[in-house]
C-alpha cells in the first residue's frame, strides 16, 4: 500500500515533468510562441496529474479523493508552493500583471464554492466550466497578443522558464511517455490512498486533502523552484495562479462531463438513519481555500512586494491547516453545542 502511493507519486512527478518539457519542446519546433506556450503548456500543464488523478478517483467512486484532490492542491499551490517560491526569492508583483488572471481565480473560487454548497457537479455544470476555460483562454491569447502589457510578459517568462530543446520526435515521445507516466502514478496513487483511508480509519476526503493534493502539486512546485532560483519568481506567481484556474474549471470540469458525482457522501446511509447527508467538504476545507486566495490577493496587491515573511505566513497557515485536518489542534467550542 504505502510502495503504491510512493511510487504514484513518483511517476506523478517525474511524468508530469516529462509531459510538460516533452510539450514545450514540440511546441517549440513548431514555432509556437513562448506566450501561447506560457499561457497554456506551462500554466495548465502542470496540473495535468491533478486531472488525472481526478478522474481515475471519480471513476472508482472514491469521490472524496477527486475533490480532495482539486480543493487541497489549490490550498497546497498557494499556501505551500508560493510560499516556498517566495522563501527563496521575494517576488516583485505588478498588479496590472495579475489583476485579470487573479480576478478569474477569484470568480472559479467563488464558484467552486456554490457548486459544494448546491452540489451541482452535473454535466450541464462541467459544460459551463469547461465554456469559461475555454473564453478565458481565447480572451487571455488575444489581448496578450494585442497589447502585450504585463500580464503578457508574465506569461511569456512562464513558457521561457522551462528548459526544453529536443528534436520533435524526441520531444514527442518524452511527451507520450510523460503522459503515461501520469496515468499509472495516478491510478497507483488512488489505489493506495483508497486502502490507506480504509485500513486506518481516515476518511477518503482527507487522504485527497493532504497526500493526493501535495504529490499532484509537485510539478508547480518543481516550476516555481527552478523560476525562483532564476530570479523570475514573478513567474511562480503566475503559474500557481494560472493552475488553480485549470483546477477549478478544468478538472472539475472534466469530471463533471465525463461522471457527474455528488459531495453529500452517502445519501441511502442517510436516509437509513433519518438524517440529512453531510458533505465530504468541511467547513474548515472551505475556510482555508477562500483564506489563501484572500491572503494572495492581500499581500501581493497591497505592498507590491511578496517578502520572505509574507511567504512565511503562507507557510505557517498551510500548517496549522494540516493540524487542524488531523486533529492535532484543538478547536473550542465558540457556539453552544457547536
């Protein structure tokens, strides 16, 4: 159990990796510009593993593990990822260019959060996700192209970042055997996640929390590392930004497309025992979801500057997350049988 979820990782990151340069580097050969690379190779194509995971979790009805996954690698990429980023470098931030990319954030994380609150994980909800990626992408190409402002150059640095020249066949087949990868690490991953939660009483949800969420965001963390130690630290704002995105609007989309599921576990045990079905997301989970996009918008348009001890807040939030996640911090009881 615990070699399947080391080697899923494992081949989560090193395929994701594989997949990313192999694809950057066909593009490359291709002419494609290093915006268009930047914008969506780069900026989504780290969150490959995320989806895949995803959808093998989904597709074995451990539903708990798939939204676990998407809501705990956004918490991760900001919390844990950016943080690091900035630890290592402090990060000078030009509003202009985050403002469009970090209010369509915003706008996902607002409405990831109704979707749990109605639990409307349908087809017609994936559809519309998967409409809204695909403008955001259309607009966001365009207007780079036509005005290239700062948001722009941001993007640009993000597909410059990557260290990828092969010749196209090899670029092709790094890419393929990248993809692979992924697909076996993931269904390594969700298999041994599933038996770890059953075998020491853990629900599903926490596992796809922490674990699943944390290996499935080692790639944004690799890129944000490397653009750090490169002094472009900018660009690891922008690709953690950019990846929460494609985790919102992708993923879920995608899932809800492919397998409509829903986030109120078991409604037949529910309806057995007279109560109402509860929903695998916590309060908490929610919490420091809509705490890390409010902290990154704080910090990064107030002082134009992310500095090491804002990264350090990041980080010691992403802690006492996981402490409240495994129930090593105590939470009193504010409100009367609360």
């Amino acid at each position: 159990m615990y070699l399947m979820i080391a080697a899923g990782l494992v081949l989560l990151f090193v395929g994701g990796e594989a997949l990313v340069r192999g694809s950057v580097s066909v593009a490359r050969r291709l002419n494609i510009s290093e915006l268009v690379i930047g914008l969506t190779l780069v900026g989504f194509g780290t969150s490959v593993p995320e989806l895949v995971t995803s959808l093998q979790a989904v597709g074995q009805g451990a539903v708990g593990i798939s939204v676990g996954n998407v809501v705990g690698s956004n918490i991760a990429n900001v919390l844990l990822v950016l943080a690091i980023a900035v630890i290592l470098s402090p990060i000078i931030v030009h509003p202009k260019a985050i403002l469009r990319d970090g209010l369509v954030m915003v706008a996902a994380t607002a409405i990831l959060c109704g979707l749990l609150w109605f639990d409307q994980f349908n087809r017609v909800s994936g559809f519309i996700l998967l409409t809204i990626l695909i403008s955001y992408l259309v607009f966001s190409l365009v207007m780079d192209q036509r005005r290239q402002d700062e948001t722009a150059v941001m993007h640009r640095e993000e597909g410059e970042v990557v260290d990828a020249q092969y010749g196209l066949m090899l670029g092709i087949i790094i890419a393929v055997a990248g993809l692979i990868g992924v697909v076996v690490g993931a269904n390594l991953l969700v298999e041994g996640s599933v038996t770890l939660a059953r075998s020491i009483g853990i629900s599903e949800t926490v596992i796809g929390l922490t674990i699943v969420a944390i290996g499935t965001s080692l790639p944004e963390l690799a890129t944000s590392v490397v653009a750090a130690f490169r002094k472009k630290a900018d660009v690891a704002l922008g690709n953690v930004i950019g990846s929460n995105i494609f985790n919102i609007l992708g993923i879920l989309g995608v899932t809800a497309l492919v397998q409509p599921f829903s986030v109120r576990g078991d409604a037949g045990a529910s309806a057995m025992a007279g109560t109402e079905p509860v929903s695998i997301m916590s309060s908490i989970d929610i919490g420091a979801l809509v705490l890390s996009v409010a902290l990154l918008f704080l910090f990064a348009l107030t002082g134009r500057k992310l500095a090491r001890w804002e990264g350090a807040v990041l980080l010691l939030g992403y802690v006492l997350y996981m402490g409240l996640t495994f129930n090593l911090i105590p939470v009193p009881a504010i409100l009367p049988n609360g």
